[in-house]
C-alpha cells in the first residue's frame, strides 16, 4: 500500500491508505478539510442563495425571481464534489454560500443583493489523488475563470498551493496536501455591471491589404511618456491620451497589437531574483482585463477603463488587436501553485501527461490547456466573443497557436479549435494572427495554418536579417520575402496579406539593438545567459553594444533604414515594434520578459536626437508611400504574367546588368536584386469594379559591401526613373531627385535600397490613376 499525505494548520501530516496502482482511486478518500480551520464553520456568516440559472457561467449582475437584484453565479467543475461560493466584505471577512445546483456539470446560484463591486471567490471539494490528476483542496480560494475584473495580486507564497510546496522529501511533494487557507492571500473576481455603451463606436475595419500594425505594450509604451500626466503613465487610460495616440497616428499605423492584458500572475522564481513577469505570457483571468495597468481603480474600474482606451484608438482609425495566451496558464507544472482551474477540475482543464501527476507539455511554460475538451473550448471562445462583442477589441494574435490547433497529439488543422473558430459568426469575423508554432514535437507550422488566418512569418524575419547582415550567398529567397511569400501561403484562397512580415518583435534584439550585437546581453535576467535564443541573425557593425567610432555609428545608421525600409516596401502586413522607429534599446538583452524597467519601456527623449527623430520620419514617411501606393499592398500574389497582352508582367526580376533574371541567375551569387512593380497590370478591381491603376516601381536592394553599378531598365520597362529613396543618404528622400534616363547605369552605394518610380512607356495611352 502506498498512501496520500495531508499538511493540517498545527504542520503535523495525516495520512490516509491508498491501493498502490497508479490508476485506482483511494480505499479512503481523504477527510474533508476546513479552509480556515482556526475558525467553526458555524461561527461564519452565510448567504441566501437561490437556484439561479447555470448559463452565462461567471458572475452576471442582473434582475432575478420578484424583481430582486443580485448576482448569478456558475461555474463549470464537472468532477467536483462541492463547491461554496465565497463573499468578501472590504475587511476581508468571508461570507460562505454554498452552492447546491448541479445542471449540466455547472454548479449555479442567484444570490440577491449582491452588487457590482463585490469580490468573491469558490472552494472547491473532491478528491485529493494526484496519482489519478485529481486535485481538489477546499483550503484554496480559487479564482473564477469568468471573472471579468481582478482584485489584488498573487503572492506565492508555501499557502497558496495545493501541495506542500517546501515538503522534505520533494519527489513526492506535490502528493502532499496542504489544508492551510490561502484566501488571504490570493486577489479576489470582481462583480462587473454590464454598462456596454458602444452606439458612438465606430470600428476602423480596415482591410488586411490595407493594415500597418504596430506592437507595443500598455506599460511600456506609456510609462516615460512627457507628454501623458503622470498619475496616467503606464495606464490604459495613458494610451487613452490624446500624447499616446498622436505618435500612433503621426506614423500612420492601422492597428496597436497589445502585448497581453488579461489578467496575469508572476511567476514564483523571478518574486525569488526580486523580478516581476513584465511582458505577461502568465494569464489567469481570460476575462480580466490586468488590473495593474488600470489608473481609476481595480474593483471593476478597470473594465471601464479599457473600454474607454478602445474607443480613443477606435476614434483615431486605429484597431485594437490583443496578443493572447490560451495555451496554458499561470499555475505552472506539476509543482505550480493552486489559483483556479488546477482546484476547479485539474482533468477536465489540463492535458495530463503519462502520469497523471503531470502535464503534457507543448508551451515549455509547464502545462497545455487540453482544448480538445469541450468546455476548454467554451472557456476560450466565451473569452473571445466577450472581448469582441463588450470590450470592443478588432482581434487577436495567439501565442503558440499551434498548442490550441493539437488534437490529441499531433498539430491538426482540422483541429476542434480551428474548426469552432471558422464557424463562430463572431470571431470569423475578425483579424486572427497565428504564432505558428509551439515547443512540442511538430509544432513549426508556419504557412500551413487554413484560410480566415495570418501568421507571424519568421522566415521573413531571418531571411531579411541574413540578406542585410551579408549571410547568404543568392538572393532567391529574398525573392520570395519580397512579393509576400507565395512559397508559404500561396495555397487555399490565402493572400499575400496571410504573411504578417517582421525584422524584430518584443521576443529578440530590438532593431537597434540588431545592428549593435552580435550576441545576447541578458545578466541582468538572473538566468546565467542560458535564456533567450542564440540564433539572433544580427551584426554589429564592427562593434559590439555602444560605440563613438563614427563609422560604425554611420553604418547602423544606414542599416536600420535598410531594415526599415525592406519591411515597408515588401508585400503583406508590415509588423513594427514600439520603439524601433526611434533606436529604443535593450541593452543588447534578447529576453525582456522580466525587465519592468527602463531596458524594456520606451524612451521618448529619444526623439530629441536628430539621428532618431530622422529614423521615425523615415518610418512615417515610408508608412504613407505604402498608404499611397496599391502597387505596394496588394490583395492578390504577383503571377510574373501579364494581365493584358500589351501590358507588362505584374512583377519582374532584374540582375544588376539590367537583363531580366533568368533561373540560372537566381542560384548564382549574388547580393543585388531589382523588383520592378507593374502598377499598370494589378489584376484587382476597386469597389465600383473599376481598374486598379497605380504607379510602377523599382525597387534595387544591395547587401554587399562594395558599390554596384545597376543598369536601370529601359525598351518596354520605362523610359525614364525618377528617385524616391536612397538609404545610403542621412537624409534618403532625395531633394534633387531629377529624372534618370532608361538604360542608364546608376552607382548603388554598399549595403542600400534605392527606390525609383517609373515613367511608364504607355501613360499617353493609358486609363487615368484610380
């Protein structure tokens, strides 16, 4: 026999039989604890609770039986034996309502005069046999999935979990339950009024084609702000402010991606180096906006805040995208603490692994939601939904999407989670932006996820940062990078637009940074360097981190705008990150996560160095010419064919000697490549079924480190060139810009982008610009 072990309040363990095969369940189920037992279950004040309905499940404040109002609770715990809703006046006293209705695996109650404002919270009971994944502890005041607003912060300390988390004998400490009470010590749901107020909301709706998205986090973005008031940085209400928005719409970006907002907790091994998680890949709370970036107050003030943020950027044609986290929560592995779905019903929540007493782990942050599991599903869609229909936001970017998209093992596209996401009349409706891979065996899925999604393109992002560091020998996949990735997403009714094109995101080098390491810098994370990824595709220039050499200076100068520049001009979503329009820096740190501090929160005074403030003209500059420009930002993928039979190919490729590239020219060695861009033969038709008729281009990138002479194209091309952009130039708009003739051969600088628009051959004959 072996046995289950219990940790009372006077710290002596109790001990109950248990058969030794892993898969049966106890002789002896443990004896039921009190969660305070410093205190007579009869001596606790007790609620009025009616039976209540078991749908929507959380905690809705409405009208219920005479009029009465109060709150409805439920909450799915298909396993659990009991559970007692839990009421906390302001001092902190409980107030236990235990709650009898059972439909459907949901445990329901109305309970009158319960108002917005109110915390609470459930003590779930059943069986404690972790052998079987079975993890109830009544002792742990555990947070409702639902909950729409948070109270308080977690602190982890031995009481908030389940298990005796410092027990002697550690291999089995996880199977030793801990009877002490953690309510004090754990934040608290929030009862929210449903006050939707969106009549004089008016969602951008801007087209994918059409969308320049820009990441940043609420925190950071705001935090060093002079012009937002101080009482508001770091707030929603401070990317609210009028300071905030003006930099977003001075770039012309069409949407803010927000680094995650749900609800979040710390993880227990940064609290322990004095850190805190910063950039919030921890959620609890999929209904909670994180009350800690919330300046008017966390006991349901914060709903209303964000709520108020999306309507300002919303006002200013700019969509809220929120980057989330539904692979797997902040209660960790399988010696995580006890916050929430562990208590509720740790089976029905997580994927366990071949012992039960783990998990399945595709996230590399310890546990996977099992979303092959109804009310997985339910969980994750009911938070989408609600984000979308009562907190306003346009959509999401999921991290690690392929985590969501396994079935039972393996990465599936005909996964439950894609297949309730393509059929839901709400979410198919708006941006979903896949991170398309996970940690596990066959989790690189980039450019096979189906139709309705877009996709994180890392294969842009390396092939730009090699092309631009000089590490590759063709530039036939530059090719690809260029015209929107056809190779990855030319399948299936996608568009070049399924490509979200990237150099750098919050998880890496940031731009800067990029052309200043050559490795990571990451001491200050406590992690002995062995954080953070070491395939950083950087180059510094000749200098490792900060330098006076004028000449490195100059040429990182030139190669953020080359950076830029190439991002800009390529076919699909262009993905910015907060900052980089500006040379913020990390310090040379490629794993941020647990940096709330000035390495991770923008730096504005920035913009008072004119090398910078030239690098965010630049960006706004080029952010315009793509608004301007269909021929940049196309629906369709270039097919290299003409649309008409006296028209010229939608895209065509040129060596440096002006010639056409042949196949053999494309596995030759090269680091030149010119893209012609027909904006006469765009096979697309505007609104009224007219042509679309724009500008052509030529766009010339060369990496070498040596000038080349390039041969600008002449016949049936153009017969002249006018100059738009040369990157080798401090100031790359040319004041001078007079026209080249055809045939001309031009000196492009080392390591540049030149821009040309055409003067077309057939504007005489041609329909007018639409």
């Amino acid at each position: 026999m072996s046995e289950t072990r219990e940790f009372g309040v006077a710290g002596q363990a109790e001990t109950v039989p248990r058969p030794a095969p892993a898969s049966a369940a106890p002789a002896v189920a443990p004896p039921r604890q009190r969660a305070a037992p410093d205190a007579a279950d009869g001596d606790r004040p007790t609620a009025t609770v009616w039976p209540g309905t078991p749908q929507p499940l959380g905690a809705r404040f409405r009208t219920g039986p005479d009029g009465r109002t109060g709150t409805n609770f439920a909450l799915w715990a298909a396993g659990a034996e009991s559970v007692e809703l839990c009421l906390f006046d302001a001092d902190g006293t409980e107030t236990r309502a235990p709650l009898t209705e059972l439909t459907h695996e949901v445990w329901h109650g109305f309970v009158p005069g319960v108002l917005p404002g109110q915390r609470y919270g459930y003590r779930v009971g059943g069986r404690w046999d972790p052998w079987t994944g079975a993890r109830w502890n009544p002792a742990k005041l555990l947070l409702d999935p639902y909950a729409r607003a948070v109270d308080g912060e977690f602190e982890l300390v031995p009481e908030v979990y389940g298990h005796v988390r410092d027990w002697p004998e550690t291999q089995v400490a996880d199977t030793v339950r801990d009877n002490r009470d953690s309510a004090p010590l754990v934040p608290k749901g929030v009862v929210v009024d449903d006050d939707d107020d969106w009549e004089d909301d008016r969602r951008p709706k801007t087209p994918w084609s059409d969308s320049v998205i820009y990441e940043l986090h609420v925190r950071g973005f705001t935090q060093r702000h002079p012009g937002i008031p101080p009482q508001l940085r770091g707030t929603y209400a401070g990317l609210a402010h009028p300071a905030a928005i003006e930099h977003l719409t001075g770039l012309g970006v069409t949407a803010v991606e927000l680094l995650p907002v749900h609800q979040f907790a710390h993880e227990d091994h940064l609290e322990r180096r004095g850190l805190r998680n910063y950039w919030g890949y921890n959620s609890i709370g999929y209904f909670a906006p994180h009350a800690a970036y919330s300046s008017s107050g966390t006991r349901g003030e914060q709903v209303g805040e964000f709520k108020r943020m999306v309507k300002a950027l919303h006002a200013a044609g700019i969509e809220v995208i929120l980057d989330v986290v539904y692979n797997h929560t902040a209660e960790g592995g399988q010696g995580g603490p006890t916050l929430s779905l562990r208590g509720i019903d740790n089976r029905g929540y997580y994927r366990l692994g071949a012992d039960p007493r783990g998990y399945a782990d595709y996230t590399g942050c310890g546990n996977t939601l099992s979303v092959v599991q109804p009310n997985v599903l339910r969980l994750i869609t009911d938070s989408l939904r609600y984000w979308v229909t009562e907190m306003g936001v346009d959509g999401f970017r999921f991290d690690l999407a392929a985590a969501l998209a396994r079935s039972m093992h393996d990465v599936d596209m005909l996964s439950p989670f894609l297949a309730v996401i393509a059929q839901d009349p709400v979410l198919r409706r708006v941006k979903l932006i896949a991170e398309p891979w996970d940690v596990g065996a066959g989790g690189y899925q980039v450019g096979a996820f189906p139709p309705l999604w877009t996709e994180w393109n890392d294969r842009f992002r390396d092939t730009v940062r090699d092309f631009w560091r000089g590490a590759t020998c063709d530039v036939r996949d530059l090719g690809y990078r260029l015209s929107g990735s056809s190779d990855l997403y030319d399948w299936g009714g996608r568009r070049p637009y399924a490509s979200v094109n990237y150099v750098t995101a919050h998880d890496g080098f940031t731009l800067r940074d990029l052309v200043s390491h050559n490795g990571k810098h990451n001491a200050a994370n406590g992690e002995d360097g062995r954080d953070g990824t070491d395939d950083n595709r950087s180059w510094n220039c000749g200098a490792e981190g900060e330098t006076d050499d004028p000449e490195v200076l100059a040429l990182r100068s030139r190669q953020l705008r080359n950076l830029m520049t190439t991002l800009l001009l390529s076919t699909g979503v262009p993905m910015l990150v907060a900052g980089d329009e500006m040379g913020r820096t990390q310090g040379g740190n490629n794993n941020a996560y647990c940096q709330d501090n000035e390495t991770s929160w923008v730096d504005w005074s920035l913009l008072d160095d004119p090398r910078w403030r030239g690098l965010r003209d630049l960006t706004a500059r080029l952010v315009a010419l793509r608004r301007a420009h269909p021929v940049l930002r196309r629906g369709g993928f270039f097919s290299g064919v003409a649309s008409a039979p006296e028209g010229l190919q939608d895209v065509a490729w040129f060596e440096p000697g002006g010639r056409e590239m042949t196949d053999a020219d494309w596995f030759a060695r090269s680091s030149t490549l010119g893209m012609f861009l027909s904006g006469r033969d765009i096979p697309q038709r505007d609104a009224r079924g007219e042509p679309v008729v724009d500008d052509s281009f030529l766009l010339v990138v060369h990496s070498g480190h040596l000038p080349v002479d390039f041969v600008l194209p002449g016949g049936r091309w153009a017969e002249g060139y006018e100059p738009v952009l040369d990157t080798a130039a401090e100031e790359p708009w040319p004041a001078d810009g007079g026209p080249v003739p055809a045939g001309q051969q031009v000196t492009v600088a080392a390591r540049s982008v030149r821009l040309y628009r055409v003067r077309d051959v057939r504007a005489a004959e041609s329909p007018g610009r639409r």
